[in-house]
C-alpha cells in the first residue's frame, strides 16, 4: 500500500517487469537470421519473389496488423506430443482488405531426444504446406524463425496448422512417448501487411467498413463532432459506441474524440443539419448515411444527423437496435417502434439465473467433442451478475452429462473439472464406483447402458468471478503392455453432453458494495439493467475530448459487458444530478472541470480542493467478518488519520461509493489531474489483464501499475429471503446473538422460576 502513496505524491517510475517484458518481445521480434538455419521453404523460387514483390510498391492506405499466437486463439503455449501431432490457429482477414505482405515470427523449443533426419516441424496455411522446419540436433532451446509467407494463399477464413513429425529411435517406438515435445511460444506472431479493397457506400454493410468482425485486433473508431455538441448529440454518441462496443466483443474498443475536423481514415460523424466539416454537411432529419472521405478515397464515414436532440436519438436508435434493416446509402428514419423496457438481469450476454441453463446453450456442439490421444481442452465461457449470493452453500449445482471411449484395462483415465484454473474435481472415465479429487461430489456416478454418464456436482463460491470459464479436460491412459506391444488406435472419442446444466436459480441477489472490480469486470451496477435505463453519466459543462472519448470507451465498455446497446442511460452535467437520485451515476472529470468533485468532497475517498489532496481517514471502527470469498478489499497498511498533499502530479483514478442523494444507489467516478491521462483509465478497463486489477473502492491507475484500497463505507444492493436475513445478521454480530440467546435464558428461568417453586412446595407439603 505505500506504492498507493506514492504514486500520489509522484509520478510513477519505470518498474523492472516493463524491461522483462520488453526483453521478451526483443526476442521474438528479432531477424535470427545469423542464429537459425533458413527454412525449407516448399515453394517455387519465383513465388517467394512474388510474394516480396507484392509487399513493396505503393504503401498508400496499407497497414501493417501483428496478431499474437494468444490473440488468434492459443490460450497457453502451443504443445505439440508424438509422432504426428498437430494444432490449428485461425484467424481472419477483413473483408475491405487484403493481404499483400505477410511473415511469421517463430519462438519455440523442442526435445533433444528427437532424431533430427526423421523429425521436422509442417507449416500448413490453409492446408498448403509454407515449410518445414528442420530440428537439429542440440538446439532444441530458444529458437527463433521468421518466414515469408505466400499472400496468394490468404482468403478471409484462415487456418494456420503446425504439425509435429518426430521420432526419437529408429526401432519400434511409442508414439505418445514423453520425449516427442515440441512447445511454439504464445507470444509468437503473424505479421500482415493489409492494403484496403474499395467497398460500396451501403448501410448494409455495416458494423463494416468501420468494423469487422473478421478482425483479431482491438478497434480504435474515432467520433467527430461538428462544433460543441450537445448532451442530446453526446447520448446518441453513447448509443452508437455501445453498438459498436458490443459488435468488438472481447476485442475491446476506443472512440477518440475530434472536434471540428475529420481524421485520415474511417469515422463515425454527428452533425446538425446545417453543419458542414472539409465539405460533409449535415441532412435534414433524423438520418444515417455512409459518405465517402473528402480527402481519403479508401476511407469511410458513418454520418449521423439530426436537426433537435430528439432526432439524434431517433437515428443512433436505428443504428443499435435495427441495424440490418438499414439498406442504400441513406436512411432517413421518420418514425420508431420504442423497445420494450429491459428487466433485472436479463442482459443477453448473461446466462439466465432464474432457471437452469443447458450447455448446449452456451457452447455450439462442435465445441463439446474432442478426440485424440491427448484432447484439447472443452471450454464454456458464461457470465453471470457478480451479486448472486451463494453464502453458506455448496455451490453452483451442475448436472454434467458425458461420454468417452472405453478403455477397460486403462483404468487411470479421468475427466476433470476446473473453472477458472481452480481445479473442481476429477471424475474417473472406466470405473464407474471411482470419483476422486475434490469433495464437492454428492451423488454417485450413474452409467446407463445406452445414455452418457451423468454426474452432480458443485462449483465453489471462491472460483467464481462473474466472467467465467468452465473447463474439462479429458485424460485417457496410454498404456503400452511391452516393447513393440500395440497401442490403442489414434481416435479416442469423449465429448460433454449439450444437455448438462447449470443452475444459479436458487440464489438470491445480494452484494456489498463498493467494489470497483465488479465495474471494471462487467460495468456493475449499473449493467444490472442491460439498456442502463437506471443510469445517468454526469460530464463537466463543457467536457473535453478527451473527457468525451473516456465516456463513448466506458459505454463501448457496457455494451460489450451485457450483449445490448445502452439505449436508455442519461447523459446530465453537475447541475442537474440531483433529478437523477434515483439513477446509479458514472461521474466523469479531469482538472477542475467536474464541479461535483468540490460538491461531494466529503464523501470522496479522494478529492483535490485547493491544490490539496486527501484521502479519507479509514474507519478505525471493528470491521465486520467477511462471509463470502468475494471480500471487500481491507487496506490495514494505510495509516491512521487523513493524508494531505499539495502540489500537482499526473494522478488517474477511479473512486466508488455510495450515492450522497438516495441509500442503494452506486456512484462511481473517474478522474485524472490531467485531461490527457484519462486514456489511462480507458487503456485498463479495455484490457481483460489489467482490469482485474481495479478493486476495492480507489484505485489509482498508472500505464503499468493499478494500485487500490478499500476506503469508503460498505452498503448492500438487493434483498434476502427473511431466514437467510437473520443468519447474514447474527453472523456480522456474532456478540450479539450471544447475548440475545443468554437474555433468552434468562427470561426462561425467570418464566419457570415460579412454576417450580410451586411444585416444590407442593411435594414438600405432600412429603410431611
């Protein structure tokens, strides 16, 4: 917690992990061409020069996109084990471009004990062979290669395969022996050079040319505005960004903001209609149309007018909500059909809490069978809202059904259970009396003659973090009984039955709060209602670009978090939050541009006033006994009393509490000394890494570091049935319940007292 004070008073120093990662892509990155043996290219010598050709000439409108083996899939180092093993990664080409230049960045190691005139490493894009990779002997570690990649070979599906030929004697041998390895880094690459391919101006198209869901990378989609907008003109903008947030998915997506000018390339445009900018100008209406760049012919703009407010609206509208109905180069939208209003928690992206949820609902059933020796693992990704309350119980109850090829005499093999990378449990594939591993089992195996087994199980409260990963991995047990003795055939089946569930629908609602990684995870609270029809965002009166583009990135954010558009959230300044109590608020300010700052300075758990900044004084008072694994984040290292700093500095940072203007209700503020610095805040809550860094209720955010403690007073959002109330009570006050029960007593013995003096006397009289 001292770095927290320190990153208060200074800015943040160049920390030694920024030089190892530095390092690392040093490496990978580096021409090893004085280290590395060139590769055995299958390709015809002119072709080769084709290719190179092709990447030079004319660079106009050309850019260059490097995907990391992890961002085209990998979700660890790629394994490669026995004779003939193979991994395949895809990936995409947008459909407005193509690929003229490409070359692949190689990082991998390899066992010694491979032979290297029979072992050797296939490149197969799209299933024509690029290379092969010899394997010699004593460089088995650190390798690196770069090859020159055939662009004639892209189209706009793509697989790259990577199959491992080795052998490690020249006798029979066991093709899943432990010495056939080879590992190919994640953070190896494929580097594209993409030129564009001109496209008709038709709405159609769209989320393209701005967006492309072929595409791997982040999406950087600039707004402009024509002169001041509006807080009418910012909500449209809103609506838009969360459209497009949620088209990028976990991709991630930023919107800078420019005022009064078009940049070089593709952007989204909001004007009146009597706007004009490089010679766009503003339609009448309520319109959506597609323009060509005045000064860019490969570029183009998605232009959005609207003569009132209302018409802003109207048309951002049309595009979030019915998108693929809009054809031709303009649309002018005269008239709506108004959504209908959004419940609790039915954010599309979300799993359903009120029932159980087949897995056949989550993932496609080509995403459920594996097969092989060695399987590659069955993941199923789901998010539920961070407030389900599973205190005191057993867990989330599954009922997993499944299959796998029977091997009687391979008794070890096994199917097991993790979520998150905690391991669950394991069950055994050939007995079926057999369950071993964790202790969340509670019922027995049962194995049909003719269906799959079926078997119920809990997943711990502590493994659940609101966007999780169920994940099975199947093991079968190779066993080979001599010397050249046979081995099972290479088509091992298993696969997890679509119609296994999960079920969250016996959990109640209830959270503490604050707790800035429910925010930074899934935007929550505030994505409780997926429309954010309960939230208002509080800008400064005049807010800056860079202002701007942090609220379009945070609403991008929230649409990507909860599968649908924020249609119905309230963009307000300081003036007006107080018609907003009833509304969760996002408060966003840099400088001394958010008044609310000043306003609400006593319920901070950091404010600047007058070149001073303070931390609040944590609350020395006895804190309660944290109940669930989801616990508040407790900073003892800060010390007593307040702090106070003058001075500026280069502070970002996200602060959350309870609202000052109605109890339940959730403030959450992002704040930078300087406007510029506000990107940090933007660059974390994009990054799935980095944003599980932001707990507690202030976090301070630097460009490598996030630092937080847990500062403001705790509140609950939701409601518990009245016997769950009444333990969750007496369990915060244990001390409480000591007495109560001792007063019981007491009042028991006061009650009896006089019955059994009675009888007392009774049998003493009846004795004489």
């Amino acid at each position: 917690m001292s770095r927290l004070y320190e990153l208060l008073r200074k800015p943040s120093r160049t920390v030694a992990a920024a030089l190892v990662l530095a390092a690392v892509t040093s490496f990978i990155a580096t021409d090893a061409e004085s280290k590395s043996q060139p590769s055995k290219s299958t390709k015809p010598q002119a072709e080769e020069e084709s290719a190179i050709d092709m990447g030079k000439g004319a660079t106009d409108g050309r850019r260059v996109v490097s995907l990391t083996f992890k961002e085209m899939g990998a979700w660890s180092s790629v394994n490669l084990r026995g004779v003939d093993a193979s991994r395949t990664l895809n990936f995409s080409i947008r459909a407005d471009e193509v690929v003229v230049g490409a070359k692949l960045r190689m990082a991998y190691d390899y066992s010694p004990a491979l032979i290297p005139e029979l072992s050797h490493l296939r490149l197969l894009l799209n299933e024509r062979m690029v290379a092969t990779e010899g394997l010699p002997k004593d460089k088995g570690l650190a390798n690196s290669r770069e090859i020159k990649l055939d662009p004639r070979l892209f189209g706009e599906i793509n697989s790259l395969r990577f199959n491992l030929i080795g052998h490690y004697t020249r006798q029979c041998e066991n093709p899943v022996h432990s010495s056939l390895w080879l590992t190919l880094s994640d953070l190896s690459r494929l580097e594209l050079t993409l030129a564009p391919v001109s496209k008709t101006n038709d709405l159609r198209h769209l989320p393209a040319p701005f967006f492309d869901k072929r595409e791997n990378t982040p999406l950087t989609l600039p707004f402009v505005f024509a002169g001041t907008p509006s807080f009418g003109a910012l909500k449209a903008a809103g609506v838009v960004a969360s459209w497009f947030g949620l088209k990028a998915s976990s991709r991630g997506a930023q919107f800078p903001v420019i005022l009064n000018a078009l940049p070089d390339g593709n952007a989204v445009v909001f004007m009146h209609a009597n706007d004009s900018i490089d010679g766009i100008s503003g339609k009448p209406g309520a319109t959506v149309s597609i323009q060509p760049h005045p000064t860019n012919p490969r570029a183009k703009l998605l232009l959005v007018t609207g003569s009132t407010d209302e018409e802003f609206a109207r048309a951002a509208r049309s595009i979030a909500l019915v998108a693929p109905t809009l054809v031709g180069q303009m649309v002018t939208v005269t008239k709506e059909t108004e959504a209908a209003p959004r419940k609790p928690y039915d954010a599309p992206a979300w799993i359903p809490t009120d029932r159980a949820v087949r897995f056949g609902e989550i993932a496609k059933l080509e995403e459920l069978r594996v097969q092989g020796h060695y399987p590659e693992v069955i993941r199923l990704n789901y998010r539920i809202p961070p407030d389900i309350f599973t205190w005191r119980s057993p867990g989330t109850p599954i009922n997993l059904k499944y299959r796998a090829t029977r091997l009687p005499q391979h008794k070890n093999s096994s199917l097991n259970v993790s979520l998150n990378t905690n391991f669950i449990q394991t069950l055994a594939l050939n007995d079926p009396e057999k369950s071993t591993g964790g202790i969340t089992s509670q019922a027995p195996t049962e194995i049909t003659r003719n269906g799959p087994r079926e078997e119920s199980l809990f997943l711990p409260p502590y493994a659940t973090l609101g966007r999780d990963q169920l994940q099975l991995s199947y093991y079968f047990d190779v066993i080979k009984e001599r010397e050249c003795g046979e081995l099972p055939p290479d088509n091992l089946q298993a696969s997890i039955d679509a119609e296994s569930t999960i079920d969250f629908s016996s959990f109640p609602h209830y959270v503490a709060l604050p707790n800035l990684a429910y925010f930074s995870s899934l935007g929550f609270p505030f994505t409780r209602m997926a429309d954010l029809s309960e939230t208002a965002v509080v800008l400064p009166e005049r807010p800056n670009g860079d202002e701007l583009a942090l609220y379009l990135t945070l609403m991008g954010r929230m649409g990507e978090a909860t599968g649908y558009p924020a249609v119905r959230h309230a963009v307000i300044s300081a003036a007006d939050v107080d018609k907003m109590s009833a509304r969760d608020l996002i408060v966003i300010g840099s400088a001394s541009s958010q008044s609310l700052m000043s306003k609400w300075a006593n319920h901070l758990p950091m404010v600047q006033v007058n070149g001073e900044r303070q931390v609040r004084e944590l609350n020395d008072k006895w804190l309660s006994v944290y109940r669930w694994e989801q616990k508040d984040v407790v900073s003892a290292a800060l010390p007593r009393g307040s702090l106070v700093l003058t001075g500026s500095g280069n502070l970002a940072t996200a602060m959350a509490f309870e609202s000052p203007l109605q109890a339940q209700r959730s403030v959450v503020v992002l704040f930078a000394d300087k406007a510029g610095d506000l990107r940090k805040i933007s660059d974390a809550l994009i990054d799935p890494e980095r944003a599980l860094s932001i707990q507690g209720d202030f976090a301070v955010i630097d460009d490598k570091l996030i630092d937080h403690a847990k500062v403001s007073p705790t509140y609950y959002l939701g409601a518990l049935p009245n016997l769950n109330k009444l333990r969750w009570f007496f369990s915060d006050y244990p001390w409480l319940l000591f007495v109560l029960v001792l007063l019981l007593c007491i009042l028991a013995a006061a009650v009896a007292y006089r019955p059994l003096r009675r009888m007392v006397s009774n049998r003493g009289r009846t004795g004489s």
